[in-house]
C-alpha cells in the first residue's frame, strides 16, 4: 500500500536536476550553432535511452513514434523554449503544447531531463494510479499544459494559447508538435484557418513528418502531399528540415520572419536510432523484447 501511495504522489521539479537545466541551457544558448547541435543531440540519446527503459518498465507505449519526435522535444525545451521547471506555472512562461499525446513516453523523458520532475519516476510510467498516464495530463504532470491524446485536439487549443497572448499583449510563445497522420484530422485544419486568419505570428506548429501511422504509411491512408503547399495556402509561413539535425530544429524554431504563424514539416524516421525500428510500421505500438531492449541501448551507447 505505501508503494501504491508514493507511485501515485503528485509529480514536483527536482531541484538539483532543474537548477542543472538552468544552467546548462544558459550555456546552450550562448554556444554556437555547431555547439549547441552537438549538445542537443547528447541529450536526445539521454531521452532515447530513457524512451526504451521507460516502455519496458510499463510493457505499453508507442516507441516508434517516441523516438521520432525526440529530437523535436529536446530542442523545443532545451534549446527555445522559455520555460522554468522549478516554476512550470509562470504567467509569462512560453507553451508547449503535444498534440501527439499517445507519445507521452517521450515527452516524459524529455520533461524529466530538464528537471520538471524526479528522472526515477519515470518507473511508473503508466502504473495503477501513476500521473503518468499513458496521455499527459495537465492537472498531474508539471510541464503539461493540456490534456492530450484524441488526436485533432492539442493543435487547437495551442492556437487558443497564442490568441489568449495576443489578446492580452503578452509576448509568450506557443509551440505545438503534431502527428502527420493526426494531419488527417479535420479540427487541425479549422486551427490553422484560424491562427492564420488572425495572424498568429506567436505560434509555431511542428509535423512530425514520419510517413507512418498505425497500420499502414499514411500517403497510403489518406494522401497529405504536397503537405507544405496545403499549410501555405492556409497562410502560414512554412519551413521543410530535416527533423533530426539539431541545428536545423532549432533555426526553424525561431520566431515567425513574415508576421505569419509558422508551420515546420520535419522529415522524421519512426523508430530513430534504433536499426531493427526505423521506418517500420509495426513499431507504432509495440514492446520491445528485453534482448531488444539491451540492444537498442548498445546502439544508442554508440
């Protein structure tokens, strides 16, 4: 009962770890851009590593499209975010916003490295009674903003975000980090009708660009392409990268150059840095075997 009661305590910053992401993301940001990448991506193994051990702890997860998007997460809350762990409510923090929810093993990861909470709880990842559900939650986990998980959801209430600022005069910044199969859904096309019909030069939205959703790739599923020319006819700024240099992720994360919102297309591969996933389908939501496990770990040792 009382390990019950302490895996299911509310989650707090860890201090020491989050006055180590004061610091160290003070030196990221005055390194230069080759520094900062080679950094960034060191800590994008860190989260990976995580990513894997935290799937099997639970024995669920969406591995393949956790360590897609890692990359993306990392630079957003290490490298251009203004963010504060130890104080993740500041009215004038900026907001980040997973509308890919089913990924929350990576974000997790990522929210704990910066110090949001204790790096151990991760063991509970989606454990009886565990804040760490299998969705974020934002009443659970600090660093979450909003609850989510149906797909369609989190890109329009990033937009509320951004309006809320601008209507307030606030210079905040919202990010928010999407599946392309979740492009399939409606209500993120009447969000980007709307960002861009108020000019919403605060918000940047990020496809995670991986070419695969559950079962099947998703220009097989519903087509998306030309997907920077739909987001440009809507009125958005649009960046195409790659979505796995560091460097790239976070020039494309600077705010909007044309008083439009931004939206990024990062070319991704599911199952990133892990040879027996990449770009396969089955791994949308599968386990990896111990053996696998210890595997993976060996390549991202590397």
């Amino acid at each position: 009962m009382t390990a019950t009661l302490e895996a299911a305590a509310p989650l707090r910053a860890d201090g020491p770890a989050a006055d180590a992401y004061r610091r160290r993301n003070a030196r990221l940001r005055a390194a230069s851009p080759d520094e900062a990448a080679a950094e960034l991506a060191q800590i994008s193994t860190a989260v990976r590593r995580d990513i894997l051990t935290t799937i099997q702890a639970a024995g669920m997860g969406h591995v393949g499209g956790d360590l897609s998007v890692t990359d993306l997460l990392v630079t957003a809350l290490w490298g251009a975010l203004r963010v504060e762990p130890a104080d993740p409510g500041a009215p004038l923090r900026d907001r980040f916003v997973l509308s890919k929810g089913h990924c929350a093993a990576a974000l997790y990861s990522t929210l704990a490295s910066c110090g949001f909470f204790p790096r151990a709880r991760l063991t509970g990842f989606m454990a009886p009674l565990s804040p760490l559900n299998g969705h974020p939650a934002r009443l659970k986990v600090p660093g979450v903003e909003t609850n989510t998980g149906p797909l369609g959801h989190g890109f329009p209430v990033a937009t509320g975000c951004a309006l809320g600022a601008r209507i307030r005069g606030e210079d905040w910044r919202t990010l928010v980090v999407l599946g392309d199969g979740e492009m399939q859904e409606g209500s993120n096309w009447e969000a980007a009708m709307t960002a861009a019909h108020y000019g919403l030069s605060n918000l940047t939205a990020v496809v995670d660009r991986n070419r695969l959703q559950q079962g099947a790739r998703t220009e097989d599923t519903k087509t998306l392409e030309p997907l920077n020319e739909k987001w440009a006819s809507f009125g958005w700024e649009v960046r195409v990268i790659d979505g796995h240099d560091h460097r790239a992720i976070k020039e494309a994360y600077a705010p909007s150059t044309t008083g439009r919102p931004v939206a990024v297309i990062a070319n991704t591969v599911k199952g990133k840095g892990v040879s027996f996933m990449e770009d396969r389908v089955e791994w949308h939501h599968k386990v990896p075997t111990d053996k696998q496990v210890a595997l993976a770990l060996r390549e991202l040792s590397r």
